[in-house]
C-alpha cells in the first residue's frame, strides 16, 4: 500500500458524551448525549503541538502520551503512514472520570480524524474498521459505539471483532446527568465487580436488558422496571456511596435512575415535563445538567469560529 496523502486544510471533529450500561445492560448497552467535544487536527510540516481549553486543561500531557494523540497516531498506521507533524486544538466539555465517556470521545475524535485528514481515508478505514479500532483501544465497545454511531446502541465481540447496532430511541426522552465534583476511576469500579454472579441475577438482568430496549425505543413508561439491575451497580456502590444512594433515591420516587458507566455520573431518563424537577432533586454537590439525545454520533463539521469551539 502506498504512502498517505494528506489534506491541508484541518478538520473539525465533533464528538458526543455517551452513557453505558443503563442498568442492566452490562458492556453492552449504550445511549448518546448532546454533550460534545471539539478537535481541530491539522497536518503540519514538523513536530508536535497540542493547545486544550475546557475540562482537563490542567492535567491533560500535550505529548505523545496524551490519549487523542494515541489514538491518531494508532489510525494513522493503519491509513498507511504518520504525517510529518500535527496541530491539534481541544475543546474539552465531557467531564472526566465521570462515567460519561470521555475516553471513549477522545478514542473516536482521533481516529475520526486521522481518517478525515487523510486523503482517501473512508476507502481504506471504513464505519466497520474504525469501531473494530476504537474498541481495540478502549478494550470494550459499550462506549465507542453510541459515541460513533449516535442513538441507542447494543454493542458486542464476535470472533473477537466488535459488532453493534444502532436504535433510535424515543424522542420524548430526556436525560439528566448528574454529575459529582470527584471522579472515580473505570478500573477502580471494574475491579469491585465479583468473578462470579448468583444464576438469579444473570437471568433477571437478561430480562430487564431486554425490556430496557422496549422501554428506550417504544415504550417509555416501562423504564422504572426496565432499568432494574443486579450485575454491577450495588458491588460498585462502595466506591460510589453517595451516587448508589442517590440512584436510590431517584428510584424510590418513581425516576429511571442508573450510574452511568462506571460511575459517579448518576443518569436520569424523564419526560420534558419532569425533567427540570428532577433536576434539583440531587441537592448539593451535584451538577444537574439536562441534555438532548444526540442523534448523530461522531462527525466531522466545517470549520468555525473560535468561539463555537
């Protein structure tokens, strides 16, 4: 395969804060949210330069160490070969260690782009090969794939490949986040979860998961039940205590409440009327944020104005 061309002019990748598991749906189910991230990647004569505003702008490397650089870098191979250096500016919105899937954001804003600002990219990575990439790095495509493809998704491995589709889930629905101001990190939740579960919860998550499709594409008001789970979220509570009481809580007064992700996040899934009550139903030390579905997934967008960024 012959070397690379590439494009001049830069790219601008915008890409969505996902939620994953929604209760019952262990590394497999996932939802897309109107919370974004903005790269701009330009393909320069020499180096490496990376510029960051919003959340991690203080803690982030801007080096080769720094996850979107990994991820493009990772792209670029498999697209034929590195460009001789790039400018890359970061918009960062998804809060991190969080649950909403930052890493997965910056995983997909890189090999999104890599593959928009190589010439011929969408012939030689196509939407296959770049959820088969994404899920190679994060380790699990529960994430990845709403980031990617927008919507309601059911992620899974075949022969080792990772596969998944999309639904279009109910547009009377609302998510509310609430997000805490500590993080937790995905390995510390991970590594609560038993080796072994009870053949009751399996079998009851089983169901749940699959009402929870219903529930997300059609039928809305079966959500309470539907996002019943007995898989991860009370081994994880230890890490989270004050999210699994808020869950809790939620849940008690007749809201579909789940941690999103590995946690801390806590998501809500309303209707418009509700949905700013519920909003200040979490009291302090919580930031309520309600969102839009997002439909689109990853994409790349004109060039804009600094201050859209």
């Amino acid at each position: 395969m012959a070397g690379p061309a590439f494009r001049a002019a830069a790219v601008r990748v915008r890409v969505p804060a996902t939620s994953a598991n929604l209760g019952p749906g262990f590394d497999a189910l996932g939802l897309s949210l109107g919370l974004y991230d903005d790269v701009v990647v330009r393909v320069a004569d020499s180096g490496l330069h990376i510029d960051i505003a919003g959340e991690g702008s203080e803690t982030l490397p801007r080096d080769e160490n720094h996850l979107l650089v990994r991820s493009l870098r990772t792209a670029f191979d498999l697209l034929g070969g590195q460009p001789r250096g790039l400018e890359i500016v970061c918009a960062n919105r998804i809060p991190h260690g969080r649950g909403l899937g930052s890493s997965s954001a910056a995983i997909c804003a890189g090999i999104v782009a890599a593959r928009a600002v190589t010439i011929g990219g969408e012939a030689r990575l196509d939407d296959t090969a770049l959820l088969e990439l994404a899920t190679e790095i994060e380790g699990h495509p529960d994430n990845v794939a709403p980031c990617l493809l927008g919507g309601f998704t059911v992620a899974w491995m075949e022969a080792g490949a990772a596969r998944a589709i999309r639904l279009e889930p109910d547009d009377s629905i609302v998510p509310v986040v609430f997000v805490p101001g500590k993080p937790v990190l995905t390995a510390t939740a991970r590594g609560l979860l038993p080796r072994t579960v009870p053949h009751v919860d399996a079998a009851a998550n089983a169901g749940r998961a699959a009402l929870l499709v219903e529930a997300l594409t059609r039928r809305p008001g079966l959500l309470l039940p539907a996002t019943e789970d007995r898989l991860h979220q009370e081994y994880r509570a230890p890490a989270m205590p004050e999210s699994a009481a808020l869950v809790e809580r939620l849940r008690a007064d007749g809201v579909p409440a789940v941690i999103s992700g590995a946690g801390p996040t806590v998501l809500a899934l309303v209707d418009a009327d509700s949905a700013d009550k519920v909003a200040h139903l979490a009291g302090e030390g919580w930031a309520a944020n309600r969102l839009e579905l997002d439909a689109q997934g990853a994409c790349v967008l004109p060039l804009a104005a600094a201050s859209d960024m």
